[in-house]
C-alpha cells in the first residue's frame, strides 16, 4: 500500500511538471504565431456554449455553419473565453471567398484580446493532454515510457503549432487521450461506468471532428468476441443460467459494457448537438453528405493537397508525421543538430511502429481482455480510417494520427526500459 502511495505520488509530480513545462513552452509561442483564418469561425461560434439554453433557437437552424462544424470545439472556446472574463459577443465569421483586407474591413479579423484568450485556453488543453499521454504510456508500460511519450508530444512542432492557435483541434486531442486513459481503466477494472464514461468520450470526439465516433466500433468488436467466447464456452459444456440470453453471458459480462459504447457515444453525439434534436436520424445524414461535399470541394480547390488514393494518403501522412513535423528533428535542431535531425527525422515512425507491434504482441498474449489489445485496436482503426477517408492531407487532419504515435513511442521507450531493468535486475543473482 506505502509503495503505492508513493508511486501516485511520483506519477503526479511528474505529471505536474510536464504539464507546467508543457504550458510554458506552448504559451511561449502565442503572439508569434501567425493568425489562422479559421480562427475567427471558432471565435465567433463561441456563443454556442450559452446558445445550449436555448436548444431551439435559431442558431441551430439547419444553416451553413452550424451543420459545417460539430459544437464541442465551439463549447469549449466559450468556456475558455469565460474563464478568462472575456464576453461571447466576438467578431462575425471569416468570409473564405474574399481577401484579408475586405474581411478586415468587414471585422471578421478577432479582437486581439479575444485571440490572445482562445490561445492562451488551447495552451493549456494541451498541456493537460500531454498529462494524459504520460499517464496512458505508463499505465502501458513505465514512467520512463510515460516521460518519452509526453516529451515526444511536447517537441511536435504540428501540434505545437495547433496549441498556440484558438482552433479546435486541441480538444480533439485532449478527448483522445482521456479516451485511452478511460480505455486502459475499462478493460483492467471493467464497470457500467467506465463503460459509460468511454462511449461519452467518443460521442464527444464525435462532437467535435466527426471521425472519432468510429471508434466505438473496434471497441464493440472486442467486446462481441468476448460474448462469442463466452456463448461457445457456455455450449461447450451445456450450461446457461436463468439471466442469460440464448446463453449469452449476463448483462455484467464485460463483453457487454464494450458492445454498448457504440449507443452510449451516438446517443451523447446527439444529445450535446442540438441541431440534430428535431431529425436525429435525417440531420445526421445531412450532415454526412454536407461532409462529404466539403471534401469534394476541398479536393477541387486545392491540387496540391490531393490524395487519390489510400495509398497516396499512406505515403503523405509517412511525409508529413516523419519528415514535416517530426519531434526527433525538433529535438535536435533546438540544440544545433538540424542536419542530423532531418537524418533522423523517420525515428518517430519507426519508434511508434515498434512500439505498436510490442503493445499489440502484448494484448495477443494476454487476450481478448487487456487493455493493450484494446489500445492497440483505437491507434491503429483511428489511423486506418483518416488514411482511407483523406481526399486532401491538410495538416490538422494528422492530429489525431499523432497522438496514437506518440503513445506507441512511450510505449516502445517503456517495453525497451523495462526489459533492461529486469535483464540488470537478475544480474547479480547470476553472479552469485
């Protein structure tokens, strides 16, 4: 118990200093960066956290940019901007098919303060998040796998650059990490509320960029084996009892809890979007095809984004997470070794990778119930179904890619470390 104790307690200091080391490295950067067009939308749906009062009224009328964005990233700017004893009254959206100079004189440009705030709030939100990347790499592993994946997204330049930017993509990535947290706590002490907890993540997820909803379907998978299993047991040896269903195991199997995070997360999906309340399944479909013509414009105006194909995509996102915004290159260039980093700029990669390999032979050899197995199917199904969907490779569509990579990284850190520490361990014994 005393051991356990003081290991929280280390976890937690080490969590508290990244998390401050983070912030001030992120914070360091705000007025540096160039302003981003897309800034100003997200500024100005800020309101929409004090519009949930009013789940009827006209902003969520089926109009243009309440069906063109889910509302957690705009909730969450309105927080961060009360927080900061800002008002949600901000500037009107950046119109895309004028200049800079006319959308200045329209004052789609944001007040500076109100800017500087939405930064300031997406810094610390990624700070927090790089806590939870610890905390998920270590669970996994160790602390020193834990440190290595924190550090790892810290130094990304791609999500540096998006913490210090009043986007929502930061969100996004803190959903993901509290959503493997919430994971790894389900699968190793399975419950109706951690189960609950992990569909609500996803629906959150959902909320804000669409794509993480599917998540609850590798989640499900797992959890349909294991009532598959479990029924096949049952067969085997002819027995069922009185609550089972068609000898199913019973409604506090944990195969169960996994096959309902795919209802939980549609369910919050549509609670927390009021636009959907009136037609949940109809709006929902509307908000698929206005997706998909989004991409298709996207992929018009912009060629030198194009991805025809998987396999294309498959090579831009190799380009982009190992060459344009690598944390080993950063690492190296912030102190003078930039030819070096751009050598090495393909480690991240290739640490994920064998860091996934290392967690997936992990959850095989410990079956359907580890946690590393179920890890392992989110980083691996959120990466398969960016590269098969990506029509255009803007960068913000590789965040959620990266926090699956960075995960891996600590991972491959942590099986490495610990393998050594057992190996120096058992020296001496042999010695004697």
């Amino acid at each position: 118990m005393q051991n356990r104790r003081q290991a929280r307690l280390v976890d937690l200091s080490i969590m508290a200093i990244l998390t401050l080391f983070a912030l001030v490295v992120y914070v360091g950067g705000i007025e540096s960066t160039a302003f981003h067009q897309d800034e100003s939308r997200w500024l100005n749906r800020a309101h929409y956290l004090t519009d949930l009062l009013d789940p009827f009224g006209p902003t969520w009328n089926d109009q243009y940019l309440t069906r063109g964005q889910p509302p957690i990233g705009s909730y969450m700017m309105g927080a961060g901007l009360l927080l900061q004893g800002r008002d949600l009254d901000t500037n009107p959206a950046y119109d895309f098919r004028r200049s800079r100079e006319v959308n200045q004189e329209l004052g789609t440009i944001p007040d500076h303060d109100d800017l500087v705030a939405g930064r300031r709030w997406n810094s610390l939100l990624g700070a927090v998040a790089v806590a939870g990347v610890y905390l998920a790499a270590r669970q996994l592993t160790n602390p020193a796998g834990g440190i290595v994946g924190a550090l790892f997204l810290i130094a990304n330049p791609l999500q540096s650059w998006h913490n210090r930017l009043a986007l929502a993509d930061t969100t996004l990535t803190l959903t993901l990490a509290l959503l493997v947290l919430c994971v790894i706590r389900l699968m190793r002490r399975p419950s109706w509320g951690w189960a609950i907890a992990t569909g609500v993540l996803i629906g959150i997820g959902g909320a804000n960029k669409f794509t993480p909803i599917a998540l609850s379907i590798p989640l499900a998978a797992i959890g349909g084996l294991m009532l598959l299993h479990g029924w096949l047991d049952r067969r085997k040896l002819r027995t069922s009892t009185p609550s089972s269903l068609l000898a199913l195991p019973s409604f506090r199997d944990h195969g169960w809890k996994l096959v309902s995070t795919p209802i939980t997360a549609l369910a919050t999906f549509v609670i927390v979007y009021p636009y959907l309340w009136p037609d949940p399944i109809g709006r929902t479909l509307t908000l698929i095809r206005f997706r998909q013509d989004e991409m298709t414009n996207q992929y018009r105006l912009y060629p030198q984004f194009r991805a025809d194909n998987p396999v294309e995509a498959l090579e831009k996102t190799i380009n982009a997470l190992g060459r344009s915004w690598s944390s080993t290159a950063e690492f190296l260039a912030q102190i003078g070794m930039t030819t070096l980093g751009k050598d090495l700029s393909l480690l991240d990669l290739v640490l994920a990778s064998v860091g996934l390999i290392m967690l997936a032979a992990v959850g095989i050899r410990k079956g359907l119930r580890s946690a590393e197995l179920a890890v392992t199917a989110i980083i691996v199904f959120q990466t398969v179904t960016i590269i098969l969907s990506m029509r255009v490779d803007f960068e913000r569509y590789y965040l959620p890619i990266l926090l699956g990579e960075v995960i891996a990284v600590g991972c491959s850190v942590g099986y490495a470390t610990g393998w050594l520490w057992r190996r120096m361990a058992r020296r001496p014994a042999h010695a004697t």
